[in-house]
C-alpha cells in the first residue's frame, strides 16, 4: 500500500481536527439551542393554556354551558388545537377523534388527579405539545401545540451547522495545505539542490538566511557539499595526473611494440606471437588510459551548443565501417539538437563498439524525441542483456556475463559508464532493455535538448 506524502497527511490531519472541532461545536451547539427553545415553547404554551382554561372554566360555569361554543370562542389560531374532558366526555371544535388519541392516557391521569401536565407526543406524523390543566373534579382542558415550525426551524439549524462545520473544515484542509507549503519550502530547497549534485552541479547550495532555524541544517548541507565536491575533485584530479602521467611510457611501449611488428618476419614463432600480445596489451592499455581521463572530465555539466546529431551519428558508423543506413531520424525530430558535441559523439562510438564487440552487431541507430528530451536507441543482435545485469553494466570496471561469453573480453569496462556519466550530464540517463525481435536495445534519453 503506497503510503500518503507528508504534505497530503498534514493537510488530512488540519481537515479532519477542523470537521472534529466545528461538528462538536455544531451538535453542543444545535443541542443548546434547541433545548432553549423548547423550554421557550413550554413555557409559552403553558402561560397560553393557563389563560384559555380560565376562559373555558368561566364559561361551562353556568346552569347550561354551550361547551363547543366556549371552545370556539377561544384565540388559539392554527398551532394550538383546545379539547375539553368534561363528565366523561370529548369536547373539541370540530370532530377530531385524532386529537383526542393523541393525549396519553399517563397525561389524563395526572391531570386528572389535580396537577397540571406538559408531554411531547406524535400528531399525524408530527411533533406536539400537549399541555393539561385541571378545571375541576368533573373537567380538565387540554391543548395540543403543534410544533411544526418549531421542527422545521431545528432543520434549518441543523442544515446552517452543518454547512458551516463543512466550511470549516474546507478551510482547515486549505489552512493546512498553506502551512505545509510554506513549511516544507525549505525541504524542497534541499530537495533542489540535491537533485542539481546528483546531475553533477556542484554549485548548488542552500540559503542561510532563509529560516533562522533552519541555519545550521543549511550550513551542515553547504560543508557536506564543499567537501563532497572538494573530494570529487581531488580523486578527478588523481585520475587524470595519473592518467596523464602513464601517456609518456605508454607511448614509449608503443613505439617500441611497433618497432617489433615491423620487424616480424626477422623474429622465430614464438617471438613474434609475444610481441602480438604485447602490442595488442598495450593498445587495450593506452585505449584505458584514455577512457580514464574522459571519465575524469565527465563528472563537469554539458556545455551545450547546436549540433547536427545525425551527422555524429554517420560519422560514428563510418568509424567503425558500419553502413551509415542504420542511422534514422524519426520524422517530427530536428537533425539539430543543443547538446555537448564531444559527449554525445563518444556515447554514440561507445554505444556501437558496444553492439560490435559483445551484441553481435549493431541492427539500427534511431534519433527520436520525449517531448523535450533528445532520445538516442542503439539495437544490436545479440542475445540481450539479463535482467539482473541491466544496472551494474553501467558501472566503472564492470560487464556483464555476456561479455565474457560472446565477446573477445579486451574491453576496458569503461565504455557503458561514459555513456551513463554523459548522459547524466545533460540532466539525462541511459537504460537497457529487450529489443522487439531480439537482442538488447540502449537508450538514451537527454533533456532539454529539443524545442
């Protein structure tokens, strides 16, 4: 399971304290206020039919009351339903049997043992308020409050809370995204010149002055990079003074190895097989020394400049006599790109001595495009290299079993780790995989290279 970035978890964890914090403050607050205003409506209802008793108690206190006429009389509008239990009888406005079942029997009997009583109940689906006062031992009135509205407006209460713990949650998640955006700005800062070091520029550092507290982390990565980049220097310089300095005796082994060639038919068998060997020895040993100092050089950044790249390409081949035919340029690709010329003519004669010496050949040279980015395809015909030797081939000193197999062995195990050290330089990298049909097929990728 792929686990959330730090930002998308801060940000998660701002919206979800956020909806937490306003949704406990919406139910504590929908709950107050709607105990308020249902004791507000209790009490009205109360002082209502207190007053509408006294009205009804005055008027069945006569020799012979009009009961339903009493009821009639009353100012209760529309939200307020008065029924009357007198010697054993109903008495409401209209015909309501509805009514009449809707006041518990629990409420009667309080009532009806002298003390006045307050329910909620259930009318015809809604919320009622049924209020009892004791008239006298034969007759109790009672008023059914319809609390209608009143549920109505806890709906719109519920809905405006609602709304407003979602808001604020919202702005919680963008409280959150801000602060981790401006939070991690120095991570990022880090992580930029990190990337730029791991492409070979090392002037990359980190501002000391961005955060105070962030200073000493900036300056302990400004002293790793001084001294990472002053150690790169220093083994680049060894292995080029090193290199350098093995030029001359070198040159001096060779002439002399050239002189014995010249003179093979004065030598026996056996001389001249040695002095073979030496010469192809120190041959493979100059073509070492030289890979050495270009790969000291190598660890500096592309200086890139317009380059017809197709006509590297030819001149490659022509190198190594291969026909200029494998090379093709995919049709929406320029034949100029705005690389370092000496790079990328040495990844192209890297590539295909590669595919001569231990891929079988090569079998195309395509120049094509990944958006932006120049993509170099070398295809060769041999049987391809294995799955678990498809990074270490790029290593220095190192090649993969199929070198010891199907090649004569004489290479300097240099040549694929200039390719990546060039690749790397303009911004890029190199990967090896399956060609379709057969064999291997390297690719180069360099951004930045293309409009």
């Amino acid at each position: 399971m792929r686990r959330l970035g730090l930002r998308t978890r801060v940000t998660a964890a701002f919206a979800v304290g956020a909806l937490l914090l306003s949704a406990s403050m919406a139910l504590i607050s929908y709950d107050l206020t709607r105990r308020s205003l249902l004791d507000e409506r209790e009490r009205t209802a109360l002082r209502a039919a207190y007053f509408d008793a006294t009205v009804v108690r005055a008027g069945i206190d006569t020799d012979t009351p009009d009961v339903v006429e009493v009821l009639r009389s009353l100012d209760t509008g529309g939200s307020r339903r008065p029924v009357l239990h007198l010697n054993g009888e109903w008495y409401a406005r209209a015909a309501d049997p509805g009514t009449t079942a809707a006041i518990p029997a629990e409420l009667r009997r309080v009532v009806a043992a002298g003390e006045p009583a307050v329910q909620r109940v259930r009318v015809d689906g809604q919320s009622a308020l049924v209020v009892g006062v004791p008239l006298s031992a034969s007759a109790a009135y009672f008023e059914v409050n319809s609390l209608r509205e009143l549920e109505q407006t806890f709906q719109v209460l519920a809905l405006a809370l609602t709304t407003v713990a979602i808001m604020v949650a919202g702005s919680g998640a963008a409280l959150g995204w801000y602060a981790t955006r401006h939070g991690l700005r120095p991570l990022t800062a880090v992580a930029d010149a990190a990337e730029k070091i791991a492409a070979g520029d090392f002037t990359a550092r980190l501002d000391t002055a961005t955060d105070p507290d962030l200073t000493r982390l900036s300056s302990s990565f400004n002293q790793m990079v001084d001294r990472l980049a002053h150690r790169i220097e220093r083994d680049r310089r060894f292995a080029a003074d090193v290199s350098h300095e093995l030029r001359s005796p070198l040159q001096t082994l060779a002439a002399a190895a050239s002189v014995l060639a010249r003179r093979r038919e004065h030598q026996d068998e056996r001389t001249a097989i040695a002095a073979g060997l030496v010469a192809d020895e120190i041959d493979r040993f100059q073509r070492l020394v030289n890979d050495l100092i270009d790969l000291a050089r190598s660890d500096q950044p592309a200086h890139r400049a317009p380059v017809d790249v197709v006509g590297l390409a030819r001149d490659a081949c022509r190198a190594l006599d291969l026909p200029t035919t494998l090379v093709q340029l995919a049709p929406d690709v320029p034949a100029t790109w705005l690389v370092e010329r000496r790079r990328v003519a040495q990844v192209l004669a890297n590539l295909l001595d590669n595919a001569v010496t231990y891929g079988g050949g090569p079998a195309g040279v395509r120049l094509g495009r990944d958006g932006a980015a120049g993509v170099i395809e070398v295809d060769d015909d041999g049987p391809g290299v294995p799955v678990e030797d498809r990074e270490a081939i790029f290593d220095r000193f190192v090649r993969g079993r199929a070198a010891h197999t199907r090649g004569t062995g004489d290479g300097t195990g240099l040549g694929l780790a200039l390719v990546a050290q060039h690749a790397a330089a303009h911004g890029g990298h190199v990967t090896v995989g399956d060609r379709p049909g057969g064999g291997a097929r390297f690719r180069v990728t360099l951004p930045g290279s293309l409009p």
